[in-house]
C-alpha cells in the first residue's frame, strides 16, 4: 500500500543552519506529495506540495522536489530561523472511494536555537 | 485564509464516560471532513471520513461503534468517543477541504487532547 518514510528526529540546529529532512514513499501509481507543518499550538497547514514528477514545492524558503527515479521528496532550506521551529510532516495522497485521503509520516520535530 | 477549528482543545473524562468533539469549518462548506488520531511519535492516522447527510466511512481497524461520527450540516462535523477507556487518549485532529473545489488544500483543525483517567 501507500505509504511514507521519514526522518523522524527530533532535531536541533543553529540559526542559519542548513536543514534536510528526508522523506521517501512507497505508491502506486502517481501520487501527489506533500509537506506538512505544525507549529506549536496551532493546526497542520500545507507547506509546500508537487504534483507530478520533478516539480518543485517552494515557500517560505523550503523546496523539495519530486524524484520519481528515487521515490523522495526530500525537504530543504539554506538558512532556518527560531521561527521555523515546528513538526514537519511528509504526505502523499491516495484515492480510495472517489475521494482523495492523505497518508503522512511521523513528523519530525525540529528546534532551531538563536 | 480557510479556517477549522476544534472545540474542545483539551478534555480530560473518566472510563466508562462519552466524551463529544466538534470540528466546524469556519468560513467554507465541507461535504467531507476527515478524522485523524495522532499517538505519540507516530504519524496521523486516518480514522474515518465525514460524509454531510450520510453515513461515516471508516479505515480499516477502526470501530464505528466506538468513534461515532455525525456530520449534520455543511460546516459542522461531531466525532464521539464513546464509552472511553484510557487507551482511548490521544489527540484528534480534524480535516477539511472547501466543497467548491473537487481537489485542493486540506485545512486542519488545531486538534483535542483527550486523557482518559
């Protein structure tokens, strides 16, 4: 069946710092993929998405892109700030009953210290 | 942006009682809402959807008798817990897309914590 893999953390970092959380899925066919965030006391809210195979995702200086070859959608960005700590979820979605339904990840919670 | 909020954040009840979550979609109808549980270092799982004017549709393992779902109207959908037993806590979180779009963002409630004593 559907489903995803990712780096479940947590994870600290500086200011500034680099950031990658890795996330690889399994499915048939060609789902759409998703990034997920959960600031702290609030509810998920989409970060970025891709929709078919080498697009894109972009916001808020996050990118990821979709590689079909080997099934990631992999999450980046050059400098985080305090700001960008939450929980990050990775998604994709299936269809089931004419109706399309997220599948996530665990999340992985990361801290970003001034 | 779309908003959905949950009611209550937090709950605490004891065994045996029943306890009632709402889920209402603030500024756009949703003909279907999602239930989502989400354990502690696990992922979201789908619980059921929320069908207005018809029956819940429940993911396998998941016990309809257990987890009542009404969805009476286009901006309201209600998730009981009934008979709770503290396995039972955990956080539940709500989902819902703008019925005018037949594919689209999903907005996410901020989610209930229910403790079970």
């Amino acid at each position: 069946g559907n489903s995803v893999t990712q780096m479940e953390g947590p994870v600290t970092l500086s200011e500034e710092a680099f950031l990658t959380i890795n996330c690889t899925y399994t499915a048939t066919g060609y789902p759409s993929l998703f990034w997920y965030v959960q600031y702290p006391g609030e509810g998920l809210q989409l970060l970025l998405k891709a929709t078919k195979a080498d697009d894109k995702g972009s916001n808020k200086g996050f990118e990821a892109t979709y590689r079909k070859e080997t099934t990631s959608f992999h999450l980046e960005k050059g400098s985080v700030q305090v700001s960008d700590s939450a929980v990050y979820f990775c998604a994709l979605t299936r269809r089931q009953g004419g109706s399309e339904k997220l599948v996530f990840g665990k999340g992985m919670k990361l801290t970003v210290n001034p | 942006g779309a908003v959905v909020s949950q009611h209550p954040s937090r709950v605490i009840c004891k065994s045996g009682t029943s306890v009632k979550i709402e889920c209402r979609s603030l500024d756009f109808q949703a003909t279907t809402m999602f239930w989502y549980r989400q354990f502690p270092k696990k992922s979201l799982m789908l619980m059921a959807t929320s069908n207005e004017g018809s029956k819940a549709t429940y993911e396998q393992g998941v016990e309809k008798d257990k987890f009542l779902i009404n969805h009476a109207s286009l901006t309201l959908s209600t998730l009981t817990v009934t008979s709770a037993h503290p396995e039972d806590s955990s956080f539940y979180i709500c989902s819902a897309r703008d019925s005018r779009m037949a594919t689209g963002e999903l907005f996410f409630g901020e989610g209930s914590r229910l403790t079970v004593l």
